[in-house]
C-alpha cells in the first residue's frame, strides 16, 4: 500500500449551525475544505477512497446534522470521512462566510482531524 493525500478544497454545503438566536432559522452556506490520507492499493478507483463520495460525505454531514458550535461541525466531517473505505485519517476545515462578514473579518473556520476508530 502507498500512502497519498487528496486534498479537495471550496466544497460548498447548506446547513443549520450557530450558536447564537436566530442562526438555525435558516439554512446558512459553509465551505469545507478536506485533507484526506488514503491507502492506495492499485491505479482504479477500487484502489483508493474515491474522491466524489468524499464530498458527498462532506456535504451529507454538513446538511444532515445541526450543531451550536463550528469546531463540531468540523470533527463531525472529519469523522464521517474518516469512517470511508481506504482513509487514513481525514482533516476537515469548515468556513461559515456569514460569521466573517458578521464580524469584519476575512474568515471564520474551524479544524478537526481524525482517524478511523480514533
């Protein structure tokens, strides 16, 4: 087995996490960003953790779940990525754009790294 990095940035998602009054009305945009250590056994995608569903994965956490903080968010991605076939461990970074805005900034994440079964 080689060990090989996917790193797959700007995946846009819609979901309902805040904190504060009013956050979770409506959905707001968050961006995650996914750095993805894979085992890459042969050159076909049977070999390694297929990208796509990777993002999908990304999306489905974002979208599905409702949580207060963004840090949860993040480990919530992370964990769901790592639980993939052929991960190895998964960084998720989640933006919420709205809040950088909000607080006149250039940019509100929150990182988490995990491993499968960590």
């Amino acid at each position: 087995m080689t060990p090989s990095r996917l790193f797959l940035t700007g995946i846009e998602a819609e979901g309902r996490h805040g904190a504060n009054p009013g956050e979770k009305d409506q959905a707001q945009r968050f961006v995650v960003d996914l750095d993805v250590e894979v085992d890459v056994t042969s050159d076909d995608l049977e070999g390694t953790s297929d990208y796509r569903m990777l993002i999908r994965t990304a999306r489905e956490v974002v979208a599905g779940r409702s949580f207060d903080l963004l840090e949860s968010v993040a480990t919530a991605v992370a964990e769901a990525v790592a639980a993939r076939p052929g991960v190895v461990r998964a960084t998720a970074i989640v933006h919420k754009p709205a809040a950088a805005r909000a607080s006149e900034l250039q940019g509100v994440a929150a990182a988490a790294t995990v491993e499968p079964g960590g």
